[in-house]
C-alpha cells in the first residue's frame, strides 16, 4: 500500500494493530511511520479499535515470530482461532467488502 501511495499518489489510508508500535516503528521505519500509516497498541485477541468504516481488511498476525510465544503451541493456536474469528468480526461490522488472511 505504501508503495502504491508513493508510485501513483493513491492516498491509501492503512491503520495497523501492534502490540509494540514503537517497536515496530524501530524495526520498520519504512512501512511503520510512512505516510499514510496508522498503528493501534493492542493484541489481537483483545484489541478495541472502534467503528470506522474500512474498504478491506488483512489480517497476517503470529506468535510464530515471537520465539518465547510460539513454545507454547496451544497458546500459538487458541491465539490464532481467536484472533482470527476477531479480526473477521470488526471487519464485517465495519463494511470490509475483502478481507485476506496470510
């Protein structure tokens, strides 16, 4: 999306949940802080973002890249059911016409 923005001007709004945006920002300044990007402190099994109408939604959350949380394999898959069957749900209630799981 960012690279959309900046090749053809698209002004693609992107709003990003993080359970450390400041470290994520540090990790990855270039999708992190680039214009057009927001990002929510929460976890996805817990988050509270609101109603906000959005055109579609990703959802491309792990434990699997977090080494300590991704031990723990039946935590690593109640998070991934739960956080999925959320993200799916603000997605609906918020009119996401798309939504794309990786």
């Amino acid at each position: 999306m960012q690279h959309a923005n900046r090749v053809t001007g698209s002004k693609i709004e992107t709003v990003a949940l993080s359970r450390d945006p400041h470290k994520a920002i540090s990790y990855a300044p270039h999708l992190f802080a680039a214009p057009g990007m927001k990002l929510i402190q929460g976890d996805v099994t817990s988050f509270e973002a609101g109603h906000q109408a959005i055109d579609a939604c990703i959802h491309a959350a792990t434990d699997f890249a977090d080494l300590a949380r991704a031990g723990d394999a039946l935590r690593v898959f109640d998070t991934s059911v739960t956080g999925t069957c959320r993200v799916l749900d603000f997605a609906q209630v918020n009119g996401a016409s798309r939504s794309l799981l990786t």
